[in-house]
C-alpha cells in the first residue's frame, strides 16, 4: 500500500493466522523476539514504534528492512499484511535526496509479482487522477486482472461532496471495482475505541448516509474481506489442478532424493549386504555404459562404447588409411638403400633385401599409433568409471574414492598385456615379410608398371641437351693434362696414346678406344687375351719395362686419384635402369603396407577389445570383491559425511509436508460449486467474515498504512498489493 504519509517508517510484515473454532486467546509474536506471546495489543503496538525507531532512527529515516509479525485470533481469516510506505516528494530529515526513486522501486518490488493482487487506496477527499496508487497499479498490472481499488476518509469529505462516482467507477473504471471503508481515526486509536465498535460505527455510516445507501453492500472492512474471499476462491477453481499436479511431480523428485540418502546401517550384515549391492549395481551400471544399454542415454553427444568406437574407426583407422608409407623416403633414400644392398656388385634385378629393410621400417612407424589407440580407449575407460553414478555411492565419498583407486589400478594392470600384444602383433608382422600374400603386387608386375611410368615420363618431358657450365671452368685444367699427358707418351713410347684426359672427378668413367695401345693393355691385364708370354717374360727380368720404370722412378704419375670422402651418397643423377628400380620398389612398399595396414586396423582394436575392455567387463566386480568386500573395512569405507544426514533429515521433513498438502488438496473438491459451497462465509462478532473448510496452509499477504488499504498475497500463484 502506499500512503501519503513522510514520517519515519519501516516495512513491516503481519500474518494473521485463523486460529481453530473454540479458542478464544488472540496473541502475536515478533521474529526477533521468538517464542515471546504479546496478549496486549498495545505492547504489540509499542513493541513496533520501538524497533522502527531502532532501525531507522527518530528523523524520518525509511528502510525495507522488514519488521515480522504474526498475529494469533479466532476471528480472522490466515492473510499476511505487508505494511508499505507512502511516496516522498521532498527528502527530509535523515531521508536520502533520491527517497522518491528508492521507495517506488521497493514498492515495485512487491506489485510486480503476478501473483500479487494490488489494493490501490485513495483517500476520498483527494483527486482520483492524482492517485500515486492507481498510477503504480497500472504500471504493474496494465490489464487490471489484480487491481483493487480501495477508497479512505469517506467521513471526512466537504460537505456537498462524495465518492458515489468514485465508487460506482465512473472516473476511473477497474476490472476489480473499488470498495468504501472507514477507519478508525487518530482520536479513536489513542481512545482505545475497539475495532469492533468501529466495524459497527462504519456499517452505521453506509446504511445512514442516502449517497451510498445503494452501494452500502459493496462497502467496509467486511465486504472488502468478501471480496478478497471471491477471488481467492476463484483462483482456487483455476489454479488447484495444476497446483495439484506440481505438487504431485514435486513429491515424486523429494522421495528419489529421499531414497537415495538411503536409512542408517550399523550392523555388519546390513553393512555388507549394502556394500555388495552398491558393488554390483556399479558393474552393471559400468557394462551397460560399455554396451550402450544404459538408461540415462545422452542424446547431445557421444558417450560410452560410442566413443570407443569412435576412437577404433574415426582416429586410429582414418590416421592410418591417411598416411603415406613413402612420405618420409626421397628417390636417393631408396636408391642408397638399394646400391647399399647389392654390396661390390651390380644388381641384375631388383634387391629383395632393400625392400624387406625398407618395408619394416615403415611397419615400425605403427606402432606408436597402435599404443596410442591403446591410451586413448583406456582414458575413456577411466572416464567412464567416473560418470557411472549410483545412487548409493553419493552417501560413501569414501568408498567412492577406494571404487575410482581399484578400477584405475585395474585398468592400468590389463593396459599391459594390451600394449605387450600389440607389440607382438607389429614384431609378427616385420619379421616375416610375406610376399606371396594373394594383394601383393608382385616384383615382375612392379618393374612392368615402373617401366611404363618412366617412359610416359620420357615422352611427357623430353629432355633437352644443354652446354655445361663447367665446360669452360675446365678448359685449363685440361689443357694442362694434355700437356702432361703429350710428356707422358713420349717417354713410354706410345703406351699412352696422346687422347684427352677428362678431368679427375670423371676419371673412372674414360673408355679407352679400341684401336689404342693402351686399350689392348688394360684388356689384356684384365682377361689376359694379348701376348701374354711376352709379358711374362718381361715381368721376369723387371717389373715395367724401363720408360715406364724410369717414370715410376722419377716419381711422375699417370693417373691422379681422389681421396674417398668421410659420407658417400650415390649420384644425384639417376640413369632409366636406377629410375625403374626405385620407382618399382616404392610400388611394393606402397602394395605391402597397405595390407600389413589392413591387418593392424583388424588386429588392433581386437588386442585392446579383448585385453582391456572386456576383460574389465568380466573381472570388475571379482576385483571389487577381493579388495574391497572385508568385514574392517565396512564401517570406514560406508562412512557418510554429515551434510548426507542433514539432507536426510531435511527431506524427510519436506516429503511429509508435501505428503499432508497432496492429501489436503486430494480432499477438496474440483468443481466449480462444490469449491464455492466448500468456502462458506460467516459473520463473527468484530463482523469480520471467516472462512469454514479454508486450508490452514493458505493464506494473503496485505498492506496498509494509516489512511487504511492494505496488501494481500496467496500461497498459490496469486497474492494482493493493496496502495
């Protein structure tokens, strides 16, 4: 409610409580004072100007701060009144500067809750236009579904003058209507004139007065209890199914929740029994997570054996299928390796040896992906230990730590053997090669194929001759070894023949020509096909003959060799035959790890299925009963922290009050007049209506202030502001 009122003031909330038929004591109680009873009312009244004084001083301070009380009588009905302050223009006193904004945001606070019903009061000698209470209504309440209109001081207006428009809403019509009341005066309250004398005195001024005397049944304390009674029961018929209905679905998650906090055990029996049914509920909740059979299935994402096989076909069957055996090996890595296997010979075909070396070096690089798959299924193995939830385990954090260190070792123990297979499973495939395999390309078909790629190559991209550009850099280079070489003939009388001399990197590439002496000598000291007596016999008497001798002894050379470098590597440039043999042997590598990869993808996921996986699947719980089922560990492990009894405690509480409102609410009737002959309303001696067959657990919140008005609210979804 909001009066016009500047004074000191502090929000104060009163519930009144209907107390049953037959007692006659009337008593309130504050909040800050718990478990003291006030049968004075004055006291009560004393009691409020102390602890307003208290809290916002004696200069006119405002706080929202509220002040609670609760009032005990046989003639009320249960309503809660929140007592609101009136609008400041003007701070004063210990009032801030922004006292206006602040109040109308506290009271907006309480008017904007749909299920509040607004009681907007006015007092009758002021214009209805200028109402601060209707203006605020109507922010709150733009469809007027919870507006009141209430109107004061109908006593105290200039002669000539009335509310009768007011009343009848032809100023300002209200969905709601409004409603006439005479409060008691200041003179009143300080003459303890009783609110019974006043109900009467108010009821005397309708029915006396000729202006309203057509309107008397629609004003007064007691109509506007009517009226609140009507809407009430109203909103009864419209809310109670779906009330009902909430309730119902409320009751049903407490007593999960109850259930699952589960009774105290103390014997050992029931200790065990308990402990071997967590156990066991856990391996099945942990195979079920595996299987895909679990009954809290995710629908956003994968989760479980899901993402195990996520793990075998999406990354380690993808990776594998997207790697290039022969990325990482160069045209001159596989020509090395082949001249490196031939020895000091030349190889007629191609190698079978660099190939085998070749090929299980590349079966080597799937073994780290093979181990890492390994990882990868045993982290989402861990994983799911952790989100298979059982109820049970969340009153034991103990156990619940001891279960995560038995399944982590567990899975770390059968990761083992996993790992040891899979190395096996590579070890089997790079020690024998086997190149009878039905898919292998075969050496003959490789050559055939490498030979039509190079010479489509060939005929692509012809190449053309081009003039070396070291020609001239050795020019005199050669010119001085035809200058030797001149000096050289002359003193071995034609054993050299005078022909030129390549330079010394191409020395043991001349080809002698046929013609020449000294093409006949180096075949003959090779095959010995010339006149090998002669030789012999010359060889017997001296070594060489005597030019060649004397040469030998004069410390001239003919031919100057090279130091053999620290690193050799096979030339950059490669002839056709080279090109085939490394081009046919990246086709067998290529052939032959694509099956040894096929076998890896099959074998793989099988070693850690059966290994890992499963075996977990079938052992868990043999595990779990071996290192954790023991008579002294029971009381330590199945320990509940004291939040657990709490939350037992305060369960157990909250599903018996449910219980008694689903009971109470499954006893009212649910139609339409059935609910208004359940809610009867009777006259007491203040003349206040009372409600027979009300619930004791409904109630309204209401306010008012010293110009009369107040504010309701219900325990359903609907409550009453009244400004």
């Amino acid at each position: 409610m909001i009066s016009a009122r500047a004074a000191r003031w502090c929000c104060s909330s009163c519930k009144i409580r209907g107390m049953p038929m037959g007692s006659d004591e009337e008593w309130g109680e504050f909040l800050h004072l718990p478990g003291k009873k006030l049968f004075d009312f004055n006291d009560i009244r004393r009691e409020i100007q102390v602890e307003t004084e208290r809290e916002v001083g004696g200069n006119k301070g405002v706080s929202d701060k509220q002040i609670r009380l609760k009032i005990f009588s046989p003639n009320v009905l249960d309503i809660t009144l929140v007592d609101l302050p009136g609008l400041t223009k003007v701070a004063v006193g210990d009032q801030p500067s922004d006292i206006e904004a602040r109040i109308r945001t506290m009271i907006m606070s309480y008017i904007k809750l749909q299920t509040c019903l607004i009681l907007a009061v006015t007092p009758a000698n002021s214009d209805l236009a200028n109402s601060d209470a209707l203006q605020m209504a109507g922010i709150a309440d733009p469809d007027g579904y919870r507006t009141i209109g209430v109107i004061t001081k109908l006593d105290i207006m200039d002669r000539g003058t009335d509310a009768r428009n007011f009343l009848l809403g032809k100023v300002i019509p209200l969905r709601l209507g409004y409603v006439g009341v005479v409060n008691r005066s200041q003179e009143d309250i300080m003459m303890n004139r009783s609110i019974k004398d006043a109900l009467i005195a108010e009821e005397k001024f309708f029915r006396s007065r000729p202006v309203y005397s057509d309107v008397a049944d629609r004003c007064g304390i007691s109509q506007l209890g009517k009226k609140l009674n009507q809407i009430l029961v109203q909103h009864i018929k419209t809310v109670l199914p779906g009330l009902k209905s909430r309730i119902s679905a409320t009751l049903v998650s407490v007593a999960k929740e109850h259930a699952s906090y589960g009774e105290i055990t103390e014997s050992k029996a029931g200790q065990g029994a308990l402990l071997l049914n967590i156990l066991s509920k856990y391996c099945e909740a942990f195979s079920s997570m595996i299987e895909g059979k679990n009954k809290e299935m995710s629908t956003s994402e994968l989760s479980g054996g899901a993402r195990i096989h996520y793990i075998f076909q999406n990354i380690f069957v993808k990776s594998l299928e997207e790697f290039d055996p022969c990325e990482d090996l160069t045209d001159d890595d596989i020509h090395t390796a082949i001249r490196n296997a031939t020895g000091p010979r030349s190889a007629l075909f191609v190698p079978e040896v660099p190939f085998e070396v070749l090929v299980r070096r590349q079966i080597a690089l799937l073994l780290d992906p093979s181990l890492q798959c390994a990882r990868f299924v045993y982290d989402e193995l861990i994983k799911m230990s952790h989100c298979c939830m059982v109820n049970e385990l969340q009153r034991f954090p103990i156990l619940r730590k001891c279960m995560d260190e038995v399944i982590g070792n567990f899975l770390w123990e059968g990761l083992e053997p996993s790992e040891t297979m899979i190395g096996h499973i590579i070890e089997m495939e790079m020690d024998y090669i086997n190149t009878s395999h039905s898919n292998f390309i075969g050496g003959s078909k490789a050559l055939e194929i490498a030979r039509q790629h190079i010479k489509a190559s060939r005929v692509a991209a012809p190449i053309s001759k081009q003039k070396d550009p070291g020609d001239s850099e050795v020019a005199p280079n050669h010119e001085k070894s035809l200058k030797s070489r001149a000096i050289v003939a002359r003193l071995v009388n034609g054993i050299v023949p005078e022909q030129g001399v390549r330079p010394p990197a191409t020395v043991e590439k001349t080809t002698p020509s046929a013609n020449s002496t000294g093409a006949v000598w180096g075949i003959s000291s090779i095959f010995g096909i010339s006149d090998r007596s002669s030789i012999k016999g010359n060889s017997t008497s001296s070594p060489f003959s005597e030019p060649v001798q004397s040469i030998i002894d004069h410390g001239i050379s003919l031919i100057h060799l090279r130091e053999p470098p620290n690193i050799l590597r096979p030339s950059e440039t490669h002839s056709d035959e080279a090109a085939i043999e490394i081009a046919a042997t990246r086709l067998l590598l290529k052939s032959y790890y694509d099956i040894v990869r096929k076998n890896i993808e099959d074998f793989i996921p099988k070693a850690i299925m059966h290994f890992l996986v499963n075996h977990t699947k079938k052992e868990l719980h043999n595990v779990f009963i071996r290192k954790l089922y023991r008579d002294s560990l029971f009381e330590e492990m199945l320990q509940e922290p004291d939040e657990i009894s709490v939350k037992r405690k305060s369960t157990r509480e909250t599903l018996r009050v449910l219980q008694q409102a689903f009971r109470t609410l499954d006893e009212l009737p649910l139609e339409a007049e059935t609910v208004e002959k359940g809610y009867k309303l009777s006259a007491d001696l203040t003349g206040l209506p009372k409600i027979h067959g009300l619930p004791t657990s409904s109630w309204h919140a209401t306010s008012s202030d010293s110009n009369g008005g107040g504010r309701s609210s219900f325990p359903s979804p609907y409550s009453t502001v009244e400004m």
